[in-house]
C-alpha cells in the first residue's frame, strides 16, 4: 500500500516490486495487488497489455476507517478514547484538540 500512495499515478505489479524493500516474485506482487482489489483497497486498470493500480483512498483516510472500525466493536467506546487520549503525545494531542475544534 505504502507504494501506490507515495505513486502520483496508477502503477504495474513490476513497478510495485521495484520499489519494494524486499525481493518478491512478480506473480507474489501481483496476487497481493488482486486480493487488495478484492477487499476494495485498491483499484485496477487496463493499460495496454497489462494493468495498473492504485490506492482508492490515502494512507490517512483508511488509518481512520480501522479506528472507527475498532471504536465500533468496543463495548466500552468511552473508555477506549479514554485510553486512546492517555498515550497521545502532548503535540498529538494539541492536533486532536484543534480538529476537534475546527470541526464544530
């Protein structure tokens, strides 16, 4: 995921496996690159003969999505951002208190 995020465009499964950190198969990149289409993560296109991909939303966006997905299966919400708030740092938490603000 990290690299179609940091890609200004759709890119290829050779493209993919270059920029990673860690030597994989093309057909390992590209069965990962399909079941992250299954899941809705990232979309497919036709380019030519191949296909190129990309993130269908940022990096932020879906950190979201999974907290409110935690949030959603607490039975105890409050305590949950109770602790959440607890191990912010003291600049994240200054950033949460001006979204916050910002969004009222």
């Amino acid at each position: 995921m990290r690299v179609l995020w940091a890609s200004d465009e759709p890119i290829s499964p050779a493209e993919v496996r270059e920029s990673l950190a860690v030597a994989l198969a093309y057909t390992s990149v590209a069965t990962v690159l399909n079941r992250l289409c299954d899941k809705g993560l990232v979309e497919r296109q036709p380019a030519g003969r191949k296909f190129v991909y990309e993130a269908t939303s940022t990096e932020a966006d879906l950190t979201g999505q999974r907290i409110h997905t935690l949030l959603e299966a607490a039975d105890d919400r409050a305590a949950v951002l109770a602790g959440f708030l607890r191990n912010l740092s003291p600049d994240d938490a200054e950033v949460l208190r001006s979204l916050l603000e910002e969004s009222n």
